[in-house]
C-alpha cells in the first residue's frame, strides 16, 4: 500500500481481522503495476492505493458468490475506501481501493 494510506489501511485490515473474518497470507493481493481492464490507464493498484482481499474466495463475478461479511464492507466504506462489492453489474467483490484523496496529487 502506498505509504499515505497504509497506516489507514492497516487499522480497517486489523479492525476486520479482530471481528472474526480473517486475511489469509497469499490471497490477498496489493501494489501490481496494471492498467484498468479495457483502459490503457493505470489501476489504483499501480498506485499501492488498492487491494484484493481474500482474492480466491471472492471473485469477480454476477453470481453474488464471497465470503466477505457485509459489516466489513461497511467499516471499509466508513473510512472512505471504494469497493468492487458496489460495482453496477458484475461486482468485484475482493477489490477495495482508496477513494477518499490521491496522495500524489
């Protein structure tokens, strides 16, 4: 995670572990230098301001199919991060990204 962020993020992280869902090493993916699917933009992971939690088990998908608890997108939205769970169609359901200011401008 970008180094304005990560304090942040690292609290919400915590925060969900202490509740009961728990990060698994390995499955939760972070900073990837990428473009935005179908963009030649570069993501919010390019940045370090966006991760995919639990990436396995909660996928991009219509079918509704994750195992996140919705109390834990909303201590997520609560703070300000942006969630692939809210996407119109198709929902991204491991990816959240900060929303609330880029730190590089």
């Amino acid at each position: 995670m970008h180094a304005a962020v990560a304090p942040l993020a690292e609290v919400c992280f915590n925060a969900i572990k202490a509740r009961g869902y728990l990060l698994h090493p390995g499955s939760c993916w972070g900073a990837e230098c990428r473009q935005i699917s179908g963009t030649n933009r570069a993501s919010n992971h390019s940045w370090g301001l966006a991760a995919d939690l639990n990436a396995p088990t909660n996928p991009y998908t219509s079918t509704g199919e994750h195992d996140i608890p919705d109390w834990a997108y909303d201590l997520l939205r609560a703070y300000g991060w942006g969630l692939g769970a809210d996407y119109n169609g198709k929902k991204d359901y491991m990816h959240v990204e900060w929303m609330a200011h880029h730190p590089t401008q």
